[in-house]
C-alpha cells in the first residue's frame, strides 16, 4: 500500500494492522511526524487497515499523543565515552571477554560489502539452522539473497568484520538512526564462539559512536534470555518506549478492546509463556549441542 508516496507496510489477514514503513526495522529509523495525515488518508482507502500502529524513538520516551498506548521495551547503551563504558558500565565478565578476543588474534576491521564479504556472511548465515534457541531466519539463504536482502540500507551503516587470520568470524552492521545508533546484525560462527568476537564487536560499536558523538547504541528489544544476558553484560538498559495503537474500522475498534492487536502471543496468560519458550529453546538447544558436539 502507498499512501502520499510512501508505502505503507500491512500485516494479517483476518486482523489488518498497518505500519508507517515499507519493511519491519525501517521504524528504528523513521518518526511518524504527522500522524493525523496518515489517519486520514488511510482511511480514505479503498480497502481501510484496521488499525494503525507507530511508536516513538529515542529519547522521547514521554507520550505526545493521547491514542491507545503500550509501552515497547528496548535495549540502550547510554554512551558518555568508551573508556567510561569500559570502567563503569559493562561486567567484569564481558570485559574479559573482550580482552581474550583481542588475546586470541580476533581482529575487528572496518570492511567493505564486497563479494568476499558476502561470500563470509552466507558462510556465518549457513553454519546452523538453530540459533539462540529458535530456527535462525537467515539459515538456508544463497550469496545472491544475502547481497539483495544486506545492501538496501548500505546508505546508513557502517560495517566491521572480526576476523581470525584471513577469515570473517563474525561481523557486525552498525546503523545511524539520526538520534542513537542501531546494532542492524551483529553475528559470529558459533564454532569461533569460545573466542568471544561479538564481544570484540561489540566494543568497536561502543567506541565508534563514542567518536561520532551519538548518545545511545541501541540492540533492538529488551530481553529475557541468553542474548538479553548479553546485552545486560554488556550496559544495555530497559528504555520503555510508547506505541500507539489506532483503530481504523470496527474491526479494528473490537480487537483492540479485545487485546488482539497485538497477536496470540500477548493473549496467552504470561505464566503459560514462559514454560512453552523455556521448551522451546531447550528443544532446539539440543539439536544444537548435537549439531555442533566432536564426533
């Protein structure tokens, strides 16, 4: 759907939930800064969503809106300087992470999105179906999906490689968001994962937008798991940001006084979640284990 030349990304069959943007991570980068225009126009469509949704970035974390609101929790580093990152913010742990990377020859380099960076990330992308517990989204990808798919958003990052010797283990896309910097991928081998590069990575993030002056690194959202440990190691804080829900038709009125609009996920009683994601992870944890144990 395109609305004023901008297109207009709908979700759902039976429940149609429209977002300001062509693509799921482009509201990271983007404020809806006239949200009554884009109300009005939608509605005027020939086949109307039933509910408008859009959030605000940080750092407005107040509501300036009175629609429908829940909060979104995200993960943010507040930056000050890398040294006060180093000192004051991360774990003793990640620390030692980070210095047994360097210890273990990881080196993370600026790199350039060539062929033979493609070819590293298809490699990375490929080594395993499962990651974090869950099937991984970019497992199964060819080099032609993976250079079509990356070099869209090229415009805006920047990238750095952690390499061992000549090869990429691991990489990560740094974002300029305008107001923070956004983690886009950040990723490693898990066979290389005893070396710590996301860690190596993670501190060449820090201290690049510490030199560009950018106040908050952002890892997407805040967490509960392994990669929330991560990030909680590593400084991350919870910053809870509004997002509005706006009921376009009747449908959409009913939904939203039923508490559907935002999936099944958020109807399933919370105490029932957790026992089925903490299955789920050990489910594919295992497969994992398998996968990746000496034979």
């Amino acid at each position: 759907m395109e609305i004023n030349g901008e297109r207009i990304m709908v979700e759902g069959k039976i429940l149609r939930i429209a977002k300001p943007h062509a693509w799921p991570q482009q509201e990271w980068f983007e404020d809806v800064e006239n949200p009554e225009v884009l109300i009005g126009a939608l509605q005027k469509t020939k086949r109307c969503p039933d509910i408008l949704t859009f959030w605000q970035r940080l750092p407005d974390t107040q509501p300036k809106y009175s629609y429908a609101m829940e909060r979104d929790s995200i993960a943010a580093l507040p930056i000050k300087s890398y040294s006060y990152w180093w000192e004051k913010q991360i774990d003793r742990t990640a620390r030692n992470k980070a210095r047994k990377a360097e210890k273990k020859g990881v080196i993370v380099k600026p790199a350039t999105f060539d062929d033979r960076f493609i070819q590293g990330m298809t490699s990375i992308f490929n080594e395993t179906p499962v990651r974090q517990g869950r099937p991984y989204l970019h497992y199964g990808k060819d080099f032609e999906t993976v250079k079509r798919e990356f070099s869209r958003v090229l415009f805006r990052e920047e990238i750095f490689g952690a390499y061992l010797g000549e090869e990429l283990v691991g990489f990560i896309m740094l974002c300029d968001a305008g107001t923070y910097a956004f983690l886009g991928q950040i990723i490693s081998k898990i066979a290389c994962r005893d070396l710590a590069p996301n860690n190596a990575l993670l501190a060449k993030a820090v201290e690049r937008c510490a030199e560009k002056g950018l106040p908050y690194l952002v890892y997407a959202y805040w967490l509960e798991d392994s990669l929330g440990d991560f990030k909680r190691s590593n400084g991350f804080q919870k910053f809870d940001l509004p997002r509005y829900f706006v009921p376009l038709t009747k449908k959409g009125k009913l939904a939203l006084k039923l508490g559907l609009h935002r999936g099944w996920q958020r109807v399933v009683p919370r105490q029932i979640q957790s026992p089925l994601k903490k299955l789920r992870a050990h489910w594919y944890g295992l497969k994992e284990r398998i996968q990746f144990a000496p034979h």
